[in-house]
C-alpha cells in the first residue's frame, strides 16, 4: 500500500513540475511564496535565539552576583576567624 502512494506522490510531482514549467509565472510565484516562507521561518529563529541569548545573559548575571555574594562572605569568615564559615563558604563559592 506504501508503494502506491509513493507511485502516485511521485506522479503528482511529476505532473506538478510539468505544469510549472509550462507557466514559469506561476513557478515564479511559488518560488516567490517559498522564499517570503522561510523569511518568516528565519525572523521566527532570530527571535527565538535572541530570547535566548537574553536569558543566558541573566543566568550568567545571576550567577556573577551569587559568586560575588560568597565572596564576600568568605571576606567576612576571614575577618572574624570562623574557620568553619570560611570552609563552607569557599566551596559554596566553588
């Protein structure tokens, strides 16, 4: 049964090909309609990887600030000889 349908895809094609050939105007359109296609396809795709491009900056900021944040507490462990403290925070910093 797959057979079938991929004989009469191909007909079908065949039939279309001819068809264009014989009106290039109409082979113009669609190549035409084609392209305005993937235009949208590739605006929708820059979109898309902006938006990510953004939230990976975020998460990168984010994490800046969380590093800077242990840092400091590391500063401060030092400063009061918490040993303890100092440890955790520098793997927390890690």
């Amino acid at each position: 049964m797959g057979n079938l349908f991929d004989d009469v895809s191909r007909f079908l094609e065949t039939q279309l090909e001819e068809f264009l050939r014989s009106h290039p105007q109409l082979e113009l359109q669609a190549l035409v309609e084609q392209l305005r296609e993937q235009e949208r396809d590739t605006a929708k795709l820059i979109t898309a990887l902006e938006n990510e491009r953004q939230r990976l900056e975020q998460q990168i900021l984010a994490t800046a600030q969380d590093i800077q944040t242990w840092h400091a507490r590391i500063d401060k462990a030092k400063a009061a000889g918490r040993q303890d403290l100092l440890k955790a925070a520098s793997e927390r910093e890690a």
